[in-house]
C-alpha cells in the first residue's frame, strides 16, 4: 500500500445479544411474543424443539428472511449456540434491529440442561 492510498475502513463491529434458556423460559411462559428460530435439521426439530419453535434451517435463512417481522423478537437457537450467533449478525447486517435479535446462549443442549428434557415438544 503507497502512502496515498487511504486504509480501508475497519468493519463495524455487531454486538449481538445472548438470552439465556432461563430468561428465555420465563419470557415464553409469560406469553412474551417472541420468534424462536430453531436452525436445526429437520430430524433434529422433530425429535425435540422449544415449545413455538419455528423451523428454519440455517441454509435457508437467506432465502427466507421475508418470513422473520422486524417488529418483534427474534430469537435463533441451534445446537450450542454457535451457529445462531452468526445468523443474529446476519439478520442486524441485513437491516433488522440489534435490540430484537438474539441468540439463545448455549442453544438447545443449553436449554435442555436447564429446564429438562420434558421441557421440548416431540413432533
């Protein structure tokens, strides 16, 4: 780089927000309106989802961001919580509010080891 090129600009930083399966629980069973976005396979939603859980595996995020509302909620939930933060930095990059999009911390493996098994719903 020569001294007159200018630097590139730094990406900006996202913050992304993590609920924990507990205040995520709590919120659900107070009728909080809430999107959870289960990232999962198929067999892996059938087998075990939070209660309300829609099904959207990660690969089809892109494709249907038309179905998530800009004004509500949004919480994505994976296997631990991985994949889920890097769909919430998708979803704020693409125009949706940093203050409703979450990744649910620890994702199902999390939400399991603190409310249980009996807590998911089988299809």
């Amino acid at each position: 780089m020569s001294p007159s090129t200018p630097a590139a600009p730094e990406p900006e930083y996202i913050q992304i927000k993590e609920v924990s399966p507990q205040d995520l629980k709590a919120r659900l069973d107070k009728g909080d309106e809430i999107v959870v976005v289960d990232m999962r396979q198929s067999w892996e939603y059938q087998h075990g989802h939070i209660p309300g859980a829609t099904h959207m595996f990660v690969n089809e995020i892109p494709a249907r961001l038309n179905e998530l509302p800009k004004d509500k909620d949004i919480v994505f939930q994976c296997w631990t919580g991985n994949t889920s933060l890097q769909a919430s930095a998708y979803l704020i990059e693409n125009g949706w509010s940093a203050e409703r999009v979450a990744s649910l911390e620890g994702g199902i493996a999390g939400w399991v080891q603190t409310n249980g098994q009996g807590s998911l719903v089988i299809e």
